[in-house]
C-alpha cells in the first residue's frame, strides 16, 4: 500500500509541475507583450484555450494559442532557477 501511495503522490507532482510549465509558459506571453497587444492577447486566449477546454488536449491547445510546444523555459525563469 505504501508503494501504491508513494506512485500516486509522484504521479500528482508531476502533473502538478507540468501545469506549472503551462502556466509560466502562458503568463510569459503576456508579461512579454506591449500594453496595446494584451487585450489580443486575453481574446486568443479565451478562443484558443479556454472555450475549447475539453475538445483537445492541453499540448495541443497551448500549441494553437502560442504556435509553438510548450518549453520550460518560462518555469525555469520565473522560478529563479537560472
């Protein structure tokens, strides 16, 4: 049992993490924008992500909203772990 609750803790940290790129990696976007690009900016988010929620998955969705894959970049920065 304790193996059992030991995966499912390691299998939520990584889950959890892997928001956490998503997330910096979105907020950077818009940290990087000019002030008159971040209202485009909030819509595309809206269109690209946010309505289509569970049509597809999370890789794909960021990708149509960033046109490019997710990168840890944004996590590692932001995070103070560079």
């Amino acid at each position: 049992m304790i193996i059992v609750d030991q995966l499912n803790y390691n299998i939520n940290l990584i889950f959890y993490y892997f928001t956490q790129v998503i997330a910096m990696d979105t907020f950077k976007v818009f940290h990087e924008a000019k002030e008159e690009d971040i209202s485009r900016l909030g819509l595309k988010l809206k269109n690209d992500v946010i309505v289509n929620g569970g049509a597809s998955s999370a890789r794909e969705l960021f990708r149509n909203f960033r046109q490019r894959d997710v990168s840890i970049d944004a996590f590692l920065e932001l995070s103070n772990l560079v």
